[in-house]
C-alpha cells in the first residue's frame, strides 16, 4: 500500500500572508487544506493556481472562527477529505485599530475567539488526528512582546497569549507532536499605513528594512523541518525586539 501523500492545512490562508504560506506548501508538494473566513473568490483562485502550477491536490473550506465549533470542523474537513494530516499552520488572526475608549465587549471577544480561544481548538482537535511527528506553528506577531500600541491593546493581549499557549502545547503534546510560532514584524505593511508611518516603524528596526511574506514563510518550513525544536516563538522582526 501506498503512503498517503503529505497534507497540510493553513488557516487564513486565501489572502496576503496566509496566502504565500499555502503557496509554499503546494511548492513542497504537499496537498491542502486551505481555510477561509470570508474571501471565497481568493481562496478558489489560490487552489486552481496551486493545483494547475504544482499539481497538488486542495481543497478549500469556509469557516467563521468567531464560532466555537469552527475549528473542530476544520479539522474534521481535513481528516474526511485526505485522510490524514501532517502540518497544522494557524494563519487567521484580526488586528483592528481602535481607541482604549472605543473597545467594547463585543470587540475584545470578537478579537480572542479568532485569535486565542480558535487556535487552542484547533491545536485540541489537530492533536487527535496528526500523524507522528505532526507539526502545528501558529502566527503570533512582534506586538505581542511590545506596549506602545494603545490602539490595538485587544490584539496585542491575545497574541500575547499565544505565546504561553504555544509553549503549554509543546509540553502537552510532546513527543508525538511539536508546537511552535512566528512572530513576524512588518512583513506586509497595511494598506492604510503612509510613507511617513512606515519610516517612523523603521527607525525603531536594527536592519532598517521592513521584511517580505517569504520571510516568514522561511521561519515557518525552519520549524517544520527542525525536529529537535519545539515551544519555541521564533521572531522574525529585523531585530525589532532588541530595541524595546
């Protein structure tokens, strides 16, 4: 009997970031399993070229992380349509610029179901079905570890909370499974961000750059491919950290 072939799933993966991380997978031959929450146009555009470019095989699933049983069907789509799984990369994440004044609980939740309480799910019902030596890295981001952001403090809380997640299922799922993140810096910048922003982020950065999505997409195949590695938060900032 054949052995099935590698299948990874990524999370938030029709657009920007998320979009090159499946983009290197397929290039590593891998099939997959690409979510989305509401980009259905980017996402069937992604699988047609990654299937037409490298001959993989994806699939493509939509699901609203703010709901409690998203990621447990995200996992099940993954085990009922390739049988297996090898990768876990938890990709989806908001960030909403917001005065300390203007956040209310709808917001503060609205921003830890997708980006805290939905990768513990995720990672809960990843572990039943990875094979051994499964791999999960989640995104965290270098906001995490800075508190100059007033206006993103629901967002900077929950990746902070990434961190200790990631570090307490490494230990939980050791051996059989490794746990690790990123945490990219300015990678990608927004839309909205001006000249005069950027250059002012930039000052603060040793390398005095800002860096690319294949940067981070580097990190993350670093950690699937270093099996001696886990509960680790590989940042990968331009040095960033080093000035705060």
């Amino acid at each position: 009997m054949s052995t099935p072939r590698r299948v990874a799933l990524v999370t938030g993966g029709a657009r920007r970031v998320g979009a090159e991380i499946a983009r290197s997978f397929a290039g590593r031959d891998y099939d997959l399993l690409l979510h989305h929450g509401n980009s259905p146009d980017d996402a069937a555009s992604l699988a047609t070229e990654l299937t037409r470019q490298h001959g993989v095989r994806v699939e493509v699933v939509q699901e609203d992380l703010r709901e409690a049983e998203a990621p447990a069907r995200i996992v099940d789509a993954a085990l009922t349509r390739f049988g297996v799984l090898d990768v876990v990369v938890s990709s989806a994440s908001v960030m909403e610029y917001m005065a300390l004044d203007a956040v209310t609980p709808e917001h503060w939740a609205h921003t830890e179901a997708v980006n805290l309480r939905a990768p513990f799910f995720l990672m809960q019902a990843a572990a039943r079905v990875l094979r051994d030596g499964g791999v999960i890295v989640q995104m965290s981001d270098h906001l995490a570890f800075e508190t100059l952001y007033p206006n993103l403090i629901p967002h900077q809380v929950t990746k902070a909370g990434v961190t200790t997640l990631v570090t307490t299922m490494a230990a939980a799922l050791a051996p059989r499974i490794r746990v690790n993140a990123v945490a990219p810096g300015l990678v990608l910048a927004p839309d909205n961000m001006s000249d005069a922003a950027l250059q002012k982020f930039l000052a603060d950065v040793p390398l005095a750059r800002s860096g690319t999505p294949q940067d981070v997409v580097r990190a993350i195949h670093y950690l699937v491919d270093a099996t001696y590695v886990t509960g680790e938060v590989l940042r990968v900032d331009g040095g960033r950290h080093l000035r705060r």
